[in-house]
C-alpha cells in the first residue's frame, strides 16, 4: 500500500516504459523481468504492472480478474468496448463458479454469530445486523 517504501518507487518502473517509449523500442512486460527490475529500482512491480496497465494495447490476465466483480472493480478494468480473447475457454465455467463460491467454517460461523449478537444486543445498526444473525442461526 501506500506506506510501503516500494509503493514510492512505482514512478521508476513508469519511467523505465516512457524512455523505451521514447527510444522506440517496444517491447511486452514479462512479468519476471517487472518482478527483477521492481528489487533493482527499489519498486512494486505490483502497483507498476496496474499503472501501466492503463496505455497497453493488450493485457494478459486470469480469467478471475474479468470475472469476479470485486477483482474487476479493484483493478479498474472496463470492459466496455474491449475484445476480450479466453485461452483455454473450456476452464472458464469452473473459475466462473469458484468466482462467485466463498466457504466459510462453523468455527467461522461461531465467531461471526457472537460478533453479531454483540451488535444487535447493543443496538449497533441493529436493523442491519439482525438479518445477518438470523443466517447465522440459521446454518448452525
């Protein structure tokens, strides 16, 4: 995140792009090679890959990335207008499902029911927790 040392150095890894750019010598992000040049500058290839993300003509990504909205909306991608091409399409119902499946386990339960009984016992949101409870109860 933002208070991490490497965060500030994402400008390095942008810069790098521009004088390619500027040198005319293109060349497609391996994401290795962002990794190495990342520990050598002293950057977060993470947030790099994000910014330059933005002025690719084409991005490579899981499919979990286009499918699940969460992913989707924290990675700013829009896919209004784009072409979208899925390697290996046949594999996409299984991620579609697990996209949108979550386990959770009794203990899990247990401990969301206890947090949730303290809300509504203590009137916090209580119209906004009380149906969440009553799930709870519901599934142990």
């Amino acid at each position: 995140g933002k208070s991490c040392l490497y965060y500030h150095g994402v400008h390095k890894l942008s810069e790098h792009h521009a004088l390619q750019s500027a040198h005319r010598v293109y060349q497609a992000w391996d994401i290795e090679d962002l990794v190495s040049l990342g520990k050598k500058l002293r950057a977060c290839a993470y947030f790099a890959a994000r910014e330059l993300m933005v002025g690719a003509d084409i991005v490579f990504c899981p499919y979990n990335y286009l499918l699940d909205p969460q992913i989707r909306e924290s990675m700013d991608i829009n896919l209004k207008g784009q072409v979208v091409i899925l390697d290996e399409a046949h594999n996409i119902e299984d991620c579609a499902r697990e996209s949108v499946s979550y386990g959770v386990t009794e203990s899990q339960l247990r401990a969301a029911r206890e947090e949730l009984d303290f809300m509504v016992n203590n009137n916090i949101r209580q119209k906004d927790h009380e149906p969440l409870r009553a799930v709870c109860y519901s599934l142990i």
